[in-house]
C-alpha cells in the first residue's frame, strides 16, 4: 500500500468519521490549553464540556501567600504582641507525590478568601461561616499554647505576602475585632 492510498483510507474508509472527529478533538484541546484569549473559542463553544482545561497549575494560580497573625487579650486588658501562626512547614521531597497534610493549609486559604471576598464587597464577614471557623481554628491553635488560662480574647489577621518576592512589600488586608476566647454558645444550644 503505498502513502496516497494510505492517506486516502484514512480520510475516507470505514471509521473515519470516527478518527477525523479524535483528530479535531484532539487539536482543539491542546489549543485550548494556550493562555492567549484567541484560543478559548472551541471552550466557549463547547456547549456540552468536551473540550477538557488541562492548564498545569491553574487558570488563576494564586501569587501571593497569607500569613495569619493573632494577639490576645488577657484579664488585665493587656494585649500581647502580635504572633504568626506557622502553617506552612518545610517540605520534603516526597511530598511531591503525596502531600495529604497540605489539605489543612489549602482549606485555610479557601476560608481566606472567602472571608477577603466579603471584605472587598463591602460586608462585614464577622458571623459569616467562613469567618467563624477561621476564627474557631484560630482559638484552638491558642489553646493549644502554654499559659491560656488567663486569654479572655484574641485578635486576628490576614496579611498578604509575595512569598520570596522581598521587593513587595507584606500588606494586611483584614484586622478582626476581638474575639472571646469562650464565646458564648448561640441562643438554641445556650437554653440547652
């Protein structure tokens, strides 16, 4: 069988339809993996999601890092300096290729972002769910401390980074009220 031929029954023997129909499919997704707006045609398109978003890190990866910050309060109205919980540890290699203890750190940053989304519309997140676990993980993380007992209340916040970027200065975005360290429980669980 000679190239003519070959390329002949590609395009018009049995299962062709088939094969030219992978071949579109196939170059319409790696274009659509291209960052320029140009490409995002066949996706806009796509009314029945074929074409898959395969982009390596993410459409919108994040570029900066949060630090969160507390201080608390203590029976003599004194307020500690402000402390950096450290959630990010030092990383080794195998984590890689499994890395399951990064869950808690992506879910703190999800809560974040939650709770800065609020901010920037203009809403007070204070009561909102994201803002009441933030502030619930933080008040373990201080129990969790030597010398708690005397902690009537704490602080938060939330302060942007461009990680190793040291020309960027750290910006903070949110600075809570105080907190009680043993709030009082909501109206249903308090009649109980």
């Amino acid at each position: 069988m000679n190239a003519t031929a070959f390329v002949k029954d590609a395009f018009t023997g049995p299962g062709a339809v088939t094969r030219f129909a992978g071949a579109a499919l196939l170059v319409t997704t790696l274009a659509a993996q291209h960052p320029h707006t140009a490409f995002e045609i066949a996706r806009e398109k796509d009314v029945f999601s074929l074409v898959p978003n395969w982009k390596f890190f993410a459409p919108n990866p994040a570029t900066h890092d949060y630090h969160y910050l507390y201080r608390t309060l203590d029976e003599d109205r004194r307020t500690s300096p402000w402390i950096e919980l450290d959630l990010i540890k030092n990383r080794k290699m195998s984590q890689a290729f499994w890395f399951s203890s990064r869950r808690r750190e992506k879910a703190v940053f999800d809560i974040c972002s939650a709770i800065l989304k609020s901010v920037a519309k203009g809403d007070d997140p204070v009561g909102s769910p994201p803002f009441r676990v933030l502030a619930e993980f933080i008040r373990k993380q201080i129990r969790d401390t030597p010398d708690v007992s005397r902690v009537r209340g704490f602080q938060f916040s939330v302060v942007r980074a461009a990680g190793h970027d040291e020309s960027e200065d750290p910006e903070v975005l949110y600075v809570s009220t105080y907190q009680a360290m043993n709030p009082e429980p909501p109206g249903l669980l308090r009649a109980l």
